[in-house]
C-alpha cells in the first residue's frame, strides 16, 4: 500500500512538473486545465489501486460513494467473496473428524446413495471375511482400506455437498425453528431422548469398540505369536484356530464395533441435527439443555473418538502385525504352493494343515521346509543388508505416519479441545446470560416497580383531575339539564296552569252563564209560574158569574204561593189578598156596577136618614125628596170635592159617572163619602168594591209584577 | 148584603104592621065586640095600638144601627 501511495505521489509530482515545466503554448487553455484533471485522475487511480489491494476499503467506498461499485467492478473486477462464517467450521470439522475413522464408518450425513454404497461396502466387508479365511486376514483390512480410501475419496464431496446438505438442513431447521415456542417442551422432550439413545448407542458403540480393540489385542498377539512361536504343528494348528477364532473374534467385533459405531454415529448426527434444530428454534430456556446435551454430544463424540483411536492404534498395529502376517502367509502361501506341488492330495487350507498331513507329507514338508530355511537364511541375511535401508525408511513411514497420527490427533485434540472451549464458552455465556437476564430482570424490575409506582401517581393525580373535570362537566351538565327541565318543566306547568286556569275561567264562565242560565231559567220559570199563576188567578176573577162571586181565590193564591215560595214580594203580595177574597171570592166588576144602581136608588131613598133623623117620618121624607129630586144621574166629579159635594145626591152622580166610565175606585172612593143611612146601605156594596178593588190591586200587582219578571228574564242581560 | 137590609127591615115593618095592626084590629074587634059592645073605638084603638106598634117597632127596627147603648160608651 505505501509503495502505491508512493507511486501515486509521484505520479502526480511528476505531473505538476510537467505542468510547470511547460512553456506557453497556443494549447495553453487546455493545459490550464491539465494540473486539476491530472489530480482528478490520479486521485481516481490511487483509489482504485488501494481498493484493489484492500477489499474492506474497497467495501468502505462502495458503502460511501453511489456508483462507486460499478466502476470497481469494471476495472477490478468482481468484489471478493464473503467471509465464510465460523459456524460452519465447527459442523465441518466434527463430521470430518468423526468420518476420518478408518474402520466401517459410516457418515449418515452423507447423501442416501453415497450411504446406501456405503451400506453395500460393509456390507461385503463382514462378508467377506467369512468365505475365505486366508484371505480374510487380507481382505478386511483391503476392503477397510478401500473402505478408508472410498471415505477419503467421498470426504471432499460429502465436505463440498454438506454446505448445500447442510443448508438444507438448516432450512429445515429454520423451518422447524418457524414453529411457536411451544416446541420447547417438544424440543427438549426429543433433546432428551435422542441424547438417552445416543448415550445408549455411544455407550454400546465403545463397549463393542473396546471389544474389538480386545479382539484386536487377542488377535494380534495371537497373531505375533503364530507367527513368531514355533511350535509343533498340532499347536500350531490349535494356535491357528486360536488364531482363527481370534481373528473371527476380532472381525465379529470389529463388525459390531463398526456397526454400533455407525449406529452411534448416526444417532449423534440426529442428536447434532436436534440439537441444530433446537438452536435454531432460538428459545432460551432450552439454551442451558441445548447446552448439556452438547456437551454431553461432544464428551460422546471425544470417548468415541478416544476409543476409535484406541481401535484405530490397535488396528495400525494389527495392520503391521497384519501385514507381518500377510508376508508370513505370503510365505506360507507359497511354500503351501510348494508344499502342495510338492504334496497335491493335501489341501491348501490352513486350517485343514491341522490334522490332514501324513508322515511323508510331513517328511517332504520338513524337507520344504528346511530347504525354505536356508532359502530364509539367505534372504534374511540379504535382508539384514537392506534391513537398514527398510528401517530407515520404515522409520520415515512411521515417522510419517507419526507424524499423521499426530498431526489428526492434534487437529483431533484441538478440535476437543475447540469443541470444549466452544462449549465452554457457551456455558459461560449462558450463565453471564442467564445472570445478566436475572440482572436486567431485577433491574427491569425495579425500573417497572418505579415506573409503576410512577405511573399509578401520574395516574392518580390524572385521575383527580380527569374526575374533577369529569365532576364538574357532570355538574354543570347537570345543572342545565337541570335549570332546563325545571324551565321546561315551569313552562310546562305555567302553560298548563294557564291551560287550566283558561279552561278553569272558562268552565267558571260557563258554569256561571249555565248558573245564570239555569238561574234565569229558574227566574224565567219561576216568573212564568208566576205569571201563570197570575193569568190563573186573573182567570178566577173572570170565573165570576153576574151576581155571584167568583171562585174562592184560594187555591189560585195557593198556587202563588206555592210556585213562587221565595218571591217575597209575590208572597207580600199573595198574603196581602184579603181573605174574603181568598175564601169567599170577589164580585166582579161588573156585577158591583150592576149593584151599584140598587144601592144608589136606596141610598137615595134614605138620603136623609142619619143617626139623628132616623124616624120613620124621616124615612118618608127622604123617599118623597128622592122621588122628588131630580138631578143628573151621573155627574162628573170634580178634581178637588168641595163640601157641598158631600151631599148624598151629588156623591151618587159621581159615583155613577166614575162607575159608567169603569173606574170603581173612584165610585167606591164617593160611596165611602156617604153618611147616615145611605153609608149604612151602601155598606156592605162598599165592602164588596173594596175587596174587589183589593184584590185586582193586588193581582194588578202581581201581574204587572209577573209580567215584569218576566220581561226582565226574558231580556238578554 | 146591606142593601137589603133595609128591605128586609121594611118586609119586616110591614110585617109587623099588618100583623099589629091586624091584632089591633082583632083586638079591637074582640074587644069592641066583647068589652065594648061593638063600639068601634076598640078596633080603632086596636088598629091604631097596632099600628103605632108597628110604627115604632119599625122605627126603633131602621133606628136600630144608630143606638148607642150604655155599655159602649162604658167600652169607651
């Protein structure tokens, strides 16, 4: 970087040199120009050149300047990759070291058909050993070779294909993660269970591991022992069924090492995918779970491992002592070869050695067999030449192989150790999590206690104001609804009040004009009966015959009295009848006129009778001055009586002239002016005028009194 | 009825005069024929007796009205 801002430098130095070294040139304008361009561009330069070098400051500007991106991409082509995250590493790695066993292992992560061909490798691998045995201590560990170089072959593509694998994976395991927290119980249920099995299944899987290294023990020091020991050949024989049984032993187990480790292996892989899934479900509480059975995981996975270098160890050995054996059985192939050109009828079979030479075959096998000595000698002592030589480059193997061992045990023991830190690490972050939680809880806490108790005062007193507030609307709404419906409510009843008082006048008024009514029909009714009465009584005048009374007015002023009881006057007035009338009846008028003519002759007759004359001569001489006396027979009266017109004669005349003109009051007023004898006759005429002009006074009045009240209640008032 | 009242006094007059006077009369007969051998101034004087019997009870009947008598004028 400093030797390009060095360059740069210079680059624009020599630049402005040459801008300043230029004359003045008719170009000049665009040489004016040239130093800021020259700037300009060496700038742009520079950048690209430092992004070049440097990608983060490359993203830097990327981030900062719009645009920038293209022109990086046009001139420095496209933008390094991402950082591959660690994460990845971790899941890489373990795979990788679980899978790096040599032995029957299997990667149950791997794609189903690379599994299932590696279901049908060991699966010929225990087949295998059985047919054939001589071959079997040769097969097995070619087919675990071949198995091994298989594995190392599908490393790489398992290791290329488990990104997409593992996204897949991961995408499955977001989409589990998708599902509510309610997966926790769930979670942690399959958590404990896939980690009891795994346990199991780890369990099983060192225990069939140790077996096999057992097996793998016996087998090679049987083995070492076949080979190195020279027994007679029974015990060799017994010793290679030892050995057979060993190495069957050590198959069987290494099988069923193999298989449970397998076993083991998938049910840690599922446990590693549950726990994955757990992760990624990103519930806290089963963080502390997700960590146990991660460490639980991982302490499976170091014992596993441990036991599988063990086995591994003991299997490198047994390779050595194998491969030991396969030259000794080389040898022994070949002198079976010899011995079996030499002796056909016996059969090649190790196993068959045992108990199927006779004596010559024996004979001819020592022969062979000495005769392969001194071959063996010769070979050994060639080979103790170039036994240096193997040595050393044995050594070199092995310090390779050492070195290998060393190197995948110290990537094993790191990636532990890594493992451990990690979950370590994890541990601790849970506790600092867990106690920073419980921290901020109380914190949280406290804050909400205070906020709480901030709030409920806050709210108190908005409360007291909001109710105050409320109160007082209520109250003043309360108060105008209030004043409201008490105006509605007076003018209400001030509108009914005057309602009622209006229909109350106005039923006052027509129950008035219906009083007054009923009252003047009363009076009308009464004065009509009055009047009827009256007319009846008047009638009862009329019933008087020429001489005789007329009806006793009684009944007629009994009718008076009683139709009308409460007319005082009409009372003053009905008692104010005389009772001649009312029991006897009056003369009428006309009778009394008739009367009248009797009484006026005999009065005149009499005329001088008085208490002082009233002889009988005297009787005679009135009767010879009545005969004698000739005067009018009616005189009109004058308007003042002098005193001579109370003579006897005189008064008659008037009498006589007021009784032709009908006005008997007058005739009674002039009989009641007689004296002596005439008074005396006329006595009882004047009694009868009298009452009868009583009585028409009196029914006068109370006609004209009837006719009055009836006028007055028949008169609009 | 007062008219006739005086009528009735006058029938009564005349009653009486005759029936006096017919007395008088008898009266005097009888005794002008008993007493006085036929003289006739009994029966004159019967029939004026009679008469003037009749005259004065007749006057004393139409005067009767206008006498006073001694206990009204004690009333009074």
């Amino acid at each position: 970087a400093v030797n390009l801002w060095i360059m740069f430098f210079f680059f624009l130095s020599s630049q402005n040199c040459l801008c300043g070294k230029v004359p003045v040139h008719p170009l000049q304008h665009c040489r004016r120009y040239t130093s800021l361009q020259i700037k300009f561009g060496g700038g742009l330069g520079g950048t690209i050149l430092y992004a070049k070098w440097d990608p983060k400051f490359r993203a830097n500007v990327e981030k900062s300047v719009p645009y920038s991106d293209q022109l990086f991409e046009m001139t420095l082509g496209p933008p390094p990759p991402p950082f591959i995250p660690m994460q990845k590493k971790p899941v890489k790695a373990e795979p990788l070291q679980i899978s790096s066993v040599s032995e029957a292992s299997k990667d149950s992560k791997q794609p189903k058909p690379k599994s299932k061909a590696k279901e049908k490798q060991p699966e010929p691998a225990p087949v295998d050993p059985k047919p054939a045995v001589e071959e079997a201590p040769a097969l097995p560990p070619q087919t675990i070779e071949a198995e091994e170089c298989h594995e190392c072959a599908s490393h790489e593509p398992a290791v290329k294909e488990r990104p997409g694998e593992e996204v897949a994976a991961r995408l499955a395991q977001q989409d589990k993660a998708e599902q509510d927290c309610c997966m926790f119980s769930a979670l942690s249920f399959n958590l404990e269970d896939t980690l009891g099995f795994s346990a199991k299944l780890t369990l099983q899987a060192i225990g069939a591991q140790e077996a096999a290294l057992t097996a793998i023990g016996t087998h090679t020091h049987r083995l070492r022992e076949a080979m190195d020991s020279e027994d007679p050949p029974d015990k060799k024989s017994a010793q290679w069924r030892e050995l057979e049984d060993a190495l069957s032993e050590r198959t069987r187990a290494v099988d069923q090492a193999g298989q449970s480790l397998l076993q083991a292996k998938e049910q840690l892989e599922k446990l590693r995918v549950v726990i994955n899934g757990a992760k990624e479900s990103k519930i806290e509480a089963a963080r502390p779970q997700i960590l146990a059975a991660e460490e639980n995981l991982h302490s499976m996975i170091v014992d596993l491992d441990k036991v599988v270098t063990k086995v591994q160890a003991a299997q490198t050995e047994a390779k050595i002592v194998s491969q030991y054996s396969e030259l000794v059985n080389e040898a022994k192939v070949q002198f079976q070869k010899e011995l079996s050109s030499i002796t056909p009828e016996v059969q090649a079979n190790w196993k068959g050695l045992t108990g199927k030479l006779s004596a010559d075959d024996l004979n001819s096998l020592i022969a062979h067999a000495h005769r392969r000595i001194d071959q063996l000698n010769r070979e050994l002592a060639e080979q103790r030449v170039r036994e240096q030589i193997r040595i050393e480059a044995a050594l070199e193997q092995q310090k390779h192989e050492h070195q290998r061992a060393v190197d995948s045990a110290v990537d094993k023991a790191i990636q532990h150790n890594h493992e451990q830190l990690r979950l370590e690490q994890e541990k601790k972050m849970q506790e600092v999590r867990e106690v920073m939680e419980a921290e901020m809880r109380t914190q949280l806490r406290r804050q909400a206690a205070a906020h709480t108790d901030h709030l409920r005062d806050v709210l108190k007193v908005q409360e007291q104001e909001l109710r105050e507030e409320a109160q007082e609307a209520l109250s003043s709404k309360m108060m105008e609804q209030e004043t409201q419906h008490r105006r509605l409510a007076q003018e209400q009843l001030d509108s009914f009040t005057l309602d009622m008082n209006s229909a109350y006048a106005r039923l006052k008024g027509m129950e008035e004009a219906i009083d007054s009514h009923v009252v003047a029909e009363e009076e009308a009714r009464k004065a009509h009966q009055l009047w009827l009465s009256v007319e009846a009584l008047n009638y009862t005048l009329k019933t008087a015959a020429a001489d005789a009374p007329t009806e006793p007015l009684e009944g007629a002023v009994r009718t008076i009295k009683e139709s009308c009881a409460e007319n005082e006057f009409a009372q003053a007035l009905a008692t104010a009848l005389p009772d001649e009338s009312l029991t006897r009846g009056v003369y009428s008028e006309a009778s009394l006129r008739a009367r009248f003519y009797g009484v006026r002759r005999l009065a005149r007759r009499v005329a001088l009778i008085d208490e002082t004359r009233n002889s009988l001569y005297q009787y005679f001489l009135s009767y010879l001055q009545s005969i004698l006396l000739f005067e009018k027979e009616q005189e009109a009266p004058p308007t003042k009586l002098a005193a001579q017109d109370l003579d006897t004669f005189k008064l008659l005349a008037y009498a006589t002239y007021s009784i032709e003109r009908g006005d008997l009051e007058l005739a009674a007023k002039f009989v009641n002016q007689l004296h002596g004898e005439s008074r005396r006759v006329a006595q009882d005429w004047l009694k009868e005028a009298r009452l009868t002009l009583e009585t028409k006074q009196v029914v006068s009045l109370l006609s004209a009194y009837a006719n009055a009240v009836g006028l007055g209640t028949t008169q609009a008032p | 009825m007062s008219e006739k009242e005086l009528g009735q006094k006058w029938d009564r007059c005349l009653a009486d005069a005759a029936i006096k006077v017919g007395a008088g009369l008898g009266l005097g007969i009888v005794f002008s024929v008993v007493f006085f051998k036929r003289r006739t101034f009994p029966i004159a004087f019967g029939t004026g007796t009679g008469l003037g019997m009749a005259y004065s009870n007749c006057q004393n009947d139409l005067r009767s009205p206008y006498l006073v008598h001694s206990n009204a004028t004690k009333e009074q």
